[in-house]
C-alpha cells in the first residue's frame, strides 16, 4: 500500500532537522526502542506535518507518536496540542500521546501500549 503524502510546511524542514539534532531524553530513549523496524512498521523522527511537527511518525499506518512533557501542562499549550492535534487526525492520522516520565521509567508500557495502536491499525489495512 503506498503511503499517503500529507501536507506540510516545506520551511519546517531546517527547524526538523533542528529538532532530531537536539532531541530530548525521552524523544532519544525511545527512538533507540522504535528505529530500524523494530516494532514491525517503519517510524521517521520530527516529521513536519501541515505547519506542525510531530515527534514521531510512521508513514505505513499514519500514526503520529508525541512525547509530553512538563511543557505540555500549561492550559495554553494543552489548548494549542488539542487543536494540533485536531487539524492532523482530520488528516486520518491516529494520534497517540504518551508521557515523558512514562517512556523514562516504564519504557515496556510504552512500548505495549504503541504495539496495541499498530497492531489495531495494521489490521485495519487487511
């Protein structure tokens, strides 16, 4: 199945580029556990989307993967990433949030949890 091309923001790609050079703990952590296939799709880091960036994303099934942190506790911002969010699954992407500390202390829930999401959306392709 060809992946669908969705539209972004072509002056995003430096600031992306940016992003993967400087990554955060948990954005580093769980790109070692996600690159190369590993959970049976192919993930690509800081992907510009529309005007945004998501932290993660696989092509094959359009999920987007983000990593909140504490910076995503404030109310502005938690009306800023409900919108995003918003504006990228009328795309038909699933969206999948998971927390900071979670992918630093609980790294196999993680994992389970993003293996559901792929696992229910591969399934949708059959």
């Amino acid at each position: 199945m060809p992946n669908k091309i969705l539209p972004y923001n072509r002056k995003l790609k430096n600031l992306a580029r940016q992003l993967r050079k400087n990554s955060t703990l948990s954005e580093v952590l769980l790109w070692e556990q996600i690159k190369g296939k590993a959970l049976g799709v192919e993930f690509h880091r800081q992907v510009p989307i529309l005007e945004y960036i998501v932290d993660f994303y696989c092509h094959e099934i359009m999920l987007a993967v983000e990593i909140d942190g504490v910076s995503h506790d404030n109310p502005e911002k938690f009306i800023h990433d409900k919108n995003r969010q918003k504006r990228i699954e009328a795309l038909g992407v699933t969206f999948v949030r998971v927390d900071d500390v979670e992918v630093k202390q609980n790294m196999q829930g993680v994992l389970s949890y993003l293996n559901q999401h792929i696992q229910a959306l591969g399934n949708n392709e059959l």
